[in-house]
C-alpha cells in the first residue's frame, strides 16, 4: 500500500511537509522523542492529525473505517500488551476480534518454535520473560495476516542474537503472506538489513539520506 | 399499636453519646472536636427541617408535593455522585450518569408502588417518599460504584484498549470487561449484605415498621419486595450509564480519548 503524507501536524510532535512510503520494507530511525512511535500511531489511526492529509493508495484516511482499516494495517506496540490468560488465548484474541477462525494447536506450537519460545499452549502468559512476550506479539500480529505492519521497536526486549533470528523469522512470515512492514528501530544494523529504505525523524521532521 | 413518643428532654439526653465522644477527642488529643459539633448540628438540624417538610407533604397529599420531593432528592443524589466521583467526568458522562439515575430509579419507583404494593392515590406521600429514598439512595451508591470503577480502570488499561483496538477489535470489544466488571462491582455490596440480611442485622425499613407497631410477618413482605427493587433499580440504571458511558471515552474514529485531565486527583 502507498502511505502518503502531506503537510501534516501533530500537537509540537511532529511536522512533516511531505513524505511517501511505497516500499515493502522501511525502517524508521531517530532518537528518542523524535516523533517516530507518534508517525506509527497516526498510521495505524489510533491517533488523528491535527491538521494536513493522510492518504493511503491516494484515499483519505477519514473515508476509510476505521476498524476495517486498523483490521488491514496492524500496529504492534514496543511494549508488550499481554492480556489476562494463557498464551493461547494471547495468541488468538486478535483473530477473535476479527471474527476469524482460530488456527489449531499444532500452527499455534510451531510458530512458538519458529520464535524459540519454550512454553506451552496453557502457560500463563505472564509468566514469560519480556523478550519472550515481545515473541507473542509478533505471533499474534503475524496470525491476522494483516497487509501492512506498523512494528515499534519490535525487538527492543530482545539481546542481539534473539533479535536478529526474530526478526529473519518475522520477515520471512510477512513476505509468504505478501505484507508490507514498516518498523521503527533504534539498531541501525536491523534497520540496513531488513529495510530497503530507512527513513531518519529528527525533532519531528522527516530528513532522508540517500 | 402506637409508638411511643419521645419528648425533647429525653431526646436531649441523647446527646450525652456526642459530650462523651468531644470528650474522649480532646483527651486523646485526636481533634475533631469540630467536626464531631458540626456533624451532630447538621444531622439535628436537616432531620428536623425533613420532619416539618415530610408533615407538610403528608397533611397535604397531592401528586405534585410529591413529585417536587422526588425531584430534589435525585438533584442531590446527582450532586453527589459528581462530588465523589474520584476521577474528573466528561459532560457527556455527567449527562448519561444524571439520565440513568433518573430513568433507572423512577421506573423501579413507580413500578414497585403502581404495581407491587398497589397504593391508591399512587402519589401517597407516606408510601412514595420513604420507597424512592431508598432506591434513589441505594441506584446512587451504585452507580458510583460503577462510574469510578469504570474510570479507574480507562485510565489503568489505557494501553491494553489501545492494544485491542490495533488488533481490530471495536470499542464495544475492546471495552467488554471493563463494562462487565463496573456492572458486578456496582451490584456486589448489594448483594453481599442480601447474604447477612436477617441473620446478622435486621434491615432499617423492616426495623422501622416494626417499631411503628407493624407485624413482624409483613414487615419482611415489604422488606423483601424493596431489596429486589433495589437490586432492579441499580440493575437498570448500571445497565444505562455503562452502555451508553463507555462511548464517551471513544471519538467518531473509534480512538481513546482518555486524556491527561482524566488523571487521578
């Protein structure tokens, strides 16, 4: 999908005059506070702007509904939301949101393989190491096959090796069901491998370098 | 079957409980002596205001004393509920909280009175006035209950809503427990004393009639209609204020609009 953005404000957050996102993987970077996380946001529109216009494949955001949109583009937070219950049912709470059909255990087990997570179905959820958590999310973001994904310091919780075999295996499911992932990340080496473009914020601005 | 009057000076003799209470303050050096005046004067003084108005009321039956009085006993019981509101409210809120108060109470009111006890003229002072303090006073509490549960936890699971709805869920979805936790926190005290009742206290009104010379075997009848009214009456109004509550704190685009001033005091 084409993510336009045209003279666009929010709060003293940020202020971009122009910016396009057409590629099928971006990396955003920029210090802390610059107005990164904020840009995720208003793309997943949990947050509206202030003021300028946010298209996407050239139709206004307002003329989209909003659950059917934040149902095709999925934000996953850089803390990890973990809801009451066991890792099933963290797992599969989004899909039954959207009304679709839960994939069986088997599926469920060996994308926790995938993500060396070493736990049950009936473990509480809880329980897991941060790093482990930040897995679940990903689990269940990539389980809604969603077109776009908006990460937000995906692996922030995660040590250098954990991280780089997460985000390979993350990758890998995104591109099999064809999404676009667009990710904000602190590591300029994630950032150079995985995007094909990287986006830089600086004081709420938009500054690329070729 | 009359019951015996009290004169001043025996009332007055009750008072002593108030100079023994000063007393045991200022030894103790606790300090309240002020408050311990003010709340006796206050008590003294709007209970005798409310005897005179409820003679009044009760000499002259009509069906608009009565509906002035039920009036400025949900203006107050509103009153109220914004003051101890733990978290600052929306307008919106203040106008959907005010509305299922009213609905929620009138209804149980005129439904238990019209249809239960079936009192002819229905506008009969001595059975409406004393029946709609007691479901207005109990749907108050309740929903108080409910609002700031409510509020409380809109603050405290900010970021698992939001997570809910990045993963397409409605606000309606997003909000279920939290809708479902102010309806049970709201009705449980109500339903925890319904436990102890008539174990381990004797409930006010049924005491009440009972030293107004009532049988005891009627008494519990009435006793036992007004706690399911009650329960109705705050069944009622909950249902209202949640369902219609959790909307204000979404905008058109289905966001969170819990903002900063909704922090706690």
């Amino acid at each position: 999908m084409k993510f336009s953005f045209n003279k666009i404000k929010y709060k003293h957050i940020l202020n971009i005059e122009r910016l396009e996102i057409n590629e099928n993987a971006v990396a955003i970077v920029g210090k802390s506070g610059c107005g990164k996380s904020t840009l995720l946001r208003i793309m997943a529109n949990i947050i509206s702007l202030d003021s300028g216009d946010y298209l996407i494949d050239d139709i206004n955001i307002n003329d989209y509904n909003a659950v059917s949109f934040r149902r095709i583009v999925t934000l996953m937070n850089q803390k990890p939301i973990i809801y009451f219950g066991s890792v099933k049912d963290n797992i599969v709470i989004g899909m039954l949101y959207q009304n679709k059909t839960t994939p069986d255990d088997k599926k469920i087990t060996d994308l926790l393989n995938a993500f060396n997570i070493n736990c049950t179905l009936e473990s509480s959820a809880k329980s897991l190491s941060l790093g482990e958590q930040q897995r679940i999310c990903m689990i269940r973001s990539l389980l809604l096959q969603s077109k776009v994904y908006l990460l937000d310091e995906p692996t922030s919780s995660l040590d250098k090796e954990t991280e780089d075999a997460a985000m390979t295996t993350f990758f890998d499911t995104a591109k099999s069901i064809g999404s676009q992932v667009i990710f904000v990340t602190h590591n300029p080496i994630i950032a150079e491998k995985y995007a094909e473009r990287i986006i830089t914020v600086e004081g709420g601005m938009v500054c690329e370098y070729p | 079957m009359n019951i015996l009057d009290i004169s001043y000076f025996q009332l007055a003799l009750s008072f002593l409980f108030i100079i023994l209470l000063i007393l045991v303050s200022a030894i103790r050096k606790i300090g309240k002596q002020k408050l311990i005046i003010i709340a006796s004067l206050r008590m003294t003084v709007q209970l005798v205001a409310a005897g005179y108005l409820l003679t009044i009321v009760f000499e002259n039956p009509s069906w608009y004393l009565t509906a002035a009085t039920i009036m400025i006993m949900l203006f107050f019981a509103i009153i109220n509920i914004f003051k101890r509101s733990i978290n600052p409210i929306s307008n919106k809120l203040k106008i959907i909280v005010a509305g299922s108060l009213i609905l929620g109470s009138l209804f149980t009111v005129l439904f238990f009175i019209i249809i239960i006890v079936r009192v002819f003229p229905w506008y009969s002072p001595q059975y409406f006035i004393p029946i709609s303090g007691m479901i207005i006073g109990n749907s108050m509490t309740g929903i108080l209950l409910g609002l700031n549960k409510m509020s409380d936890d809109f603050i405290e699971k900010r970021d698992i809503i939001e997570n809910s709805l990045m993963l397409g869920a409605t606000a309606k979805q997003a909000t279920n427990d939290i809708v479902n936790k102010s309806i049970e926190t709201s009705l449980l005290p109500t339903l925890n004393s319904m436990l102890g009742m008539g174990i381990i206290s004797l409930p006010g009104m049924m005491t009440g009639q009972i030293l107004s010379g009532t049988l005891p075997t009627v008494a519990i009848k009435y006793q036992i209609g007004i706690m399911l009214a009650i329960l109705g009456a705050i069944t009622i109004t909950v249902i209202i204020f949640v369902l219609l509550g959790y909307k204000t704190y979404f905008n058109n685009r289905e966001q969170l609009v819990v903002e900063t001033k909704f922090k706690k005091n």
